[in-house]
C-alpha cells in the first residue's frame, strides 16, 4: 500500500516508561536451564523489566503517554485520539486504551486499541496518520506498551529469556510536507500465524477453561529459528522499498531503529540495508524484546542519549506476530 504524502505528520513529543524490577540473566539462570553466556551470544539480551505484582499495562500506558504530552506541550485535554497498540492488554473488555483515558485526563480522546504484535506501533503510526491527514484529529497519541512477562511460559526456555516489560510513546501532528513521516509502508501474512502466537485466552480456547491451562495454552510460543529467517528479510525488503520510493541511499540515513528483538537480527538487517555499526541504534541488552514498545522506547532512549537529533534522517522497521511488519522514513 503506497499513498500520496501531500500532508505528512511528524512526532512532535517522545515518553518512554519502564517498571522498576530488574530481571537479568543470572535471575533466570535461576528458573530455566540456561546462562548468561548462552543468551548473550544468541541475543544479546543482559537483562529486561519486568512488572511488579498489582501493576499492569494501564499503568505503563499512562506514565509513557504522560511524557510524551509533556515533550510535545500539548495537554491532555488536546488530545484528539489515542491508540494503544498491545498484544497483552489490561484486560480483553473494555480497551486498556479506554481504561487509560480518566486516568491521564484524555477528555476529548476518542481511545481505542490496536493489535498487531511488535509491529504494532507502527501500524498504529500509519492509523494515526490517516486521520491527521484527513484533517480530522491535529493530536495523536500513539502509544506501544507490553507486559509480556505475564505471558512467558516460565518452563520455556527458548522464549521466557526474550521479552520485557514496558511502553513507549509518540504525540504526532501534523508537518509540513518534507518533514515528519516521508514514507511508511506496512505488511500482514496470515499464513505463518503460528510461527509466534499465544492459542489460548480467545474464543477458540477461553482462558476459563480447563484445556487453556492443562495444555498450557495461554503462553507465548514462537518458532524461534524460522522466525529469525524471515524478519531479517522481511523489515531488510521493506525497508528497501521505503527506501527506494524516497530516493534515499543508506549514507542519508542517519539513525536506523530496527525492532529490538534480538542484536543478531538488528546486525543483519543493518548489514543487509548496508547500514554501519553507528547507524544503527540498539537497546536490547537492557530492555529484551518488548514487541510493540520497541520503537517508541528505543526512539526515547536515544534522545535522552544525544543519539537522536531535530532534523536527522530516521529508518524504522517492526516485525512480529501475525505475521506483520512496517517500516517508516522521517526526518525527526
Ligand atoms: O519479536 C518478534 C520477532 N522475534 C524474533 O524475531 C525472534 C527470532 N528468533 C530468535 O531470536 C532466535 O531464534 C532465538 C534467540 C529465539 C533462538 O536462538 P537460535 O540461535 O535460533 O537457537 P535455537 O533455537 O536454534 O537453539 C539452539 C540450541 C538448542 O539446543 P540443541 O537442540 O541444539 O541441543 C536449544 O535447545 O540452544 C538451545 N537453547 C538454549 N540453551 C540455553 C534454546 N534456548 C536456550 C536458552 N539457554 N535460553
């Protein structure tokens, strides 16, 4: 899908929350047949945040968006729209989008979820796009944000040692053409749904029933080797179409924000757009894979770093369950 940039939008405030407890590889050597040195080399994963009893999403979602507003000067009352893209939300009924509103004074925000796995930010990006575009809302707050440590198979060892805890946040509006968001494309292909899924928790196996926990159902599960093979390809073609679309070479570019899923990846989709070591921003070590909040908190983080700058050139690329995957070019 490819559309007319007449009217582009730009991230106009950043905001980044993570829980205070600290879950480092020594911890799970503790819990699963595994060491430091293992992860290190696979991942390069030391250690990822992980919800505290009696904390859940909102409350990540709340503190993440709030910084954002904050960066941006916009108060919540401006606030036209609010997307929180999860694949692990508060609670099915009502939206944890929905739920956050009261609590961050979103008064004038209509507030919905979005599900698209790790690419979910980005395809929440492109939503919020849409209606900026349209005229119809001037502030989007779109905000990535997992606790996926509530989801981990804690007997798995080939998934429990992945994923984090936490969310990131992006107030947009509208930019003159030239500026913000220049390109973005998104992808779904349904046909390997099973490479990274959870099967139970939904209509087809409830989460109140006995199968849902016998059979250890509502876990995350992934496919872990396949999966590595086709989200280098996929963000690395992606990005390469965005790419050509602008007319940008990867000596343009000057801060790359792969999905953080794991720094072998991050490497090969960097080496594979011929992107240098310096170009290409990774926060991994310290944060895991944290599917959609990924982007948003790595984007905070080099901020906060002096990494990212007004006006720098900046490649985005998301893969994750479903299977989906987006990519985006901005000038910051
Ligand atoms: O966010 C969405 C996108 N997610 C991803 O893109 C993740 C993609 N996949 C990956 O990052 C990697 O495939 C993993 C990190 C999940 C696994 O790394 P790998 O190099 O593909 O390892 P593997 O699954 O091929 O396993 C190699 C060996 C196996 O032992 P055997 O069968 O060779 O004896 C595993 O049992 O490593 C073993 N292993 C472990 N050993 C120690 C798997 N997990 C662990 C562990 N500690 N945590």
């Amino acid at each position: 899908m490819n559309d007319d940039f007449t009217t582009t939008v730009r991230f106009a405030g950043l905001g980044r929350f993570l829980p205070e407890k600290i879950l480092t590889n020594s911890d799970l050597e503790k819990i699963v047949e595994t060491s430091d040195e293992w992860i290190t080399t696979r991942t390069g994963i030391k250690e990822r945040r992980m919800v505290a009893d009696g904390e859940a999403l909102v409350d990540l979602v709340v503190r993440a968006g709030a910084a954002a507003l904050e960066d941006a000067g916009v108060a919540p009352d401006e606030v036209d729209m609010m997307i929180v893209a999860t694949a692990t939300p508060e609670q099915p009924i009502p939206a944890s989008a929905a739920i956050a509103q009261p609590r961050m004074g979103l008064v004038n925000a209509v507030c919905f979820d979005i599900s698209a796995a790790c690419s979910g930010f980005t395809f929440a990006v492109n939503v919020a796009r849409q209606f900026i575009a349209t005229g119809s809302a001037r502030n989007v707050l779109v905000v990535g944000a997992e606790c996926l440590t509530r989801y981990c198979d804690w007997t798995d060892r080939k998934t429990c040692v992945l994923f984090g805890d936490g969310a990131g946040a992006a107030l947009l509006q509208p930019a003159p053409a030239g500026e913000g968001i220049l390109q973005i494309d998104w992808r779904t292909d349904g046909n390997f749904s099973d490479l990274i899924c959870m099967p139970g928790g939904g209509s087809r196996i409830p989460p109140n029933s006995h199968e849902s926990i016998d059979q250890g159902h509502p876990f995350i599960k992934m496919k872990g080797n396949e999966t590595f093979k086709v989200a280098v390809r996929a963000m690395t073609e992606l990005s390469k179409v965005i790419l050509e679309r602008a007319g940008i070479g990867p000596d343009e570019i000057d801060l790359f924000f792969p999905h953080q899923a794991n720094q072998r990846i991050i490497q090969a989709v960097g080496k594979r757009l011929g992107l240098t070591d310096q170009q290409v921003f990774s926060n991994v070590a310290y944060v895991g894979n944290t599917s959609a909040a990924s982007i948003p908190m790595a984007m905070a983080d080099a901020v906060e770093q002096g990494r990212l700058k007004r006006g720098d050139l900046v490649l985005a690329t998301a893969f994750g369950g479903g299977l989906t995957w987006g990519s985006m070019l901005f000038r910051f």
